[in-house]
C-alpha cells in the first residue's frame, strides 16, 4: 500500500489541481480516491519531501497553513512523468524490471535494490558497487548455462568455472573468447558484442576503481547513466541464459 500511496500523490500533483495543505483538501482526497488512511497520505507526502521530491509553496498565503501547497520539485516532475529507467522512482524502477525480465535472479534483484537504496541516499560510490556485484552475479548465471549446454565451447567453459579467479572481467574475457566463432549462431539481437562489451567495461571499470581504495569519486550523473544502462545488460544476460538452457547437451549412448 505505501508504495501505491506513493505513486497516487506523485500522479496528483503531475497532474496539477487543488493540491492545498490543509487536511481537507488533497490529503483527503486521495484518502478517497485510493482507499486508504490520512495517515498514510501525510506519511507519503513527507516521505516525499525527504527525498527531495516534493515541497511545501507558501507564496502568498500570509499566515495561514491551510492554503499552503504541495509541489513538485523538478526531480519530482521528472519521477511522476515516468516512462524511462528513473532511479529516483525505485518502485516504478523495480515493476519495469520485473516486467521486463519476469524471472529475475533474487540474488541479482537483491543488489539491485541496494544500488538503488544507495542512489536514493547519495551514496553513489555504493550505487556503482553494488550493481558491479549485481552484473557479476548475472554473468555468472549465464555462464553456468553456457558451460552446461551443448553449445560449441561449453566444456572449454566449464573448466574455466572451476578456475580460481580475482574478478568476474576475467571470466568474461574468457567466455567472449569461446563464444565468438558462435556468435553468428545466436538468436537476434544476442550477437551485439559490441554493446555486450560497452556495458560490461563501463560496469568493470567502476566496479573495480570503486571497490578498492583508489580515491576515484562517482557523481549522480555517472552513477545515474549506470542504473540506465544496467537493465539492457540484465535483459541481455538473461537471454543469453535461457537460450543456452534450452541447447542441452546431447545424452552420451
């Protein structure tokens, strides 16, 4: 319900009207419209207003509270427009995830929900390690498909899985190796290495910079364009897993 609450008031005030201070007037009309507590409504608006999504205008209103009123703030009108991969909507962020990948690792799922508490929180070198680690688990995922297949160099892969390893970048070096002269083999749209290799070397070089004690800063806008890309590499990764899981290896007579 907090959620759905949340996303009410947004939708209100980005769609303008009488959206006043006073209890009787917007609190108690979304009361109304969504069925629930003033309570609830007043919690979301504050809540709102700590992440710096929503304001309170007392232009011109004297004294009294009652005609002050509740506004978005630029990144608030930016969240309540919608339509893109907006971390500062974590919920809308994670529905459209879920949408798009239906069966998303609850590992990967796990740290992507960190990155974005992390975001949401100005921790923005957390953000970018914590969906460093979210990329590593995918890749993982599919590369155990991949070595579990009958797909040409799956067995070369399998072996590499069992080799002790510092980073995942390695590993991925290793699977672009094997995966290459079948790459024209995959389904469309699972051959791109080009934009495979963009994501997966701007979610390295973060990861690995960030991660260790290097002094290296990361600002919103970077690690805003990181949980853009972030989703088209999941989907990627999650292709590329149930394609490899549906070329089983043949049973040996």
């Amino acid at each position: 319900m907090t959620a759905d609450v949340r996303r009410a008031v947004l939708d209100r005030l980005g769609q303008g009207g009488d959206a006043r201070f006073g209890r009787s007037y917007l609190v108690s009309a979304l009361r109304r419209e969504i069925e629930c507590s003033d309570t609830q409504v007043w919690e979301a608006l504050w809540g709102l207003v700590g992440e710096g999504l929503v304001y309170l205008d007392t232009a011109g209103q004297g004294s009294g509270t009652d005609n002050w009123q509740w506004r978005l703030s630029e990144d608030g009108r930016r969240v309540a427009k919608g339509g893109s991969w907006e971390p500062r909507d974590p919920d809308g962020y994670l529905d459209r995830v879920r949408r798009e990948i239906p069966d998303l690792d609850e590992l990967v799922e796990l740290y992507l929900v960190e990155a974005l508490r992390s975001f949401n929180g100005q921790c923005y070198l957390a953000t970018s390690v914590m969906l460093g680690v979210a990329a590593e688990r995918a890749f993982l995922v599919m590369a155990e498909s991949y070595a579990a297949s009958g797909v040409p160099g799956a067995p070369a892969m399998e072996k590499e899985l069992t080799r002790p390893r510092g980073n995942y970048f390695a590993l991925w070096t290793e699977f672009r190796k094997r995966i290459e002269p079948v790459r024209s083999n995959l389904p469309d749209g699972l051959a791109d290495s080009l934009t495979l290799d963009a994501i997966a070397d701007l979610i390295r070089l973060t990861r690995n910079e960030v991660g260790h004690p290097t002094g290296r800063r990361i600002d919103e806008d970077t690690a805003r364009v990181h949980l853009t890309i972030a989703p088209t590499y999941l989907r990627k990764m999650r292709a590329l897993t149930v394609h490899f899981t549906q070329s089983p290896k043949e049973a040996k007579a």
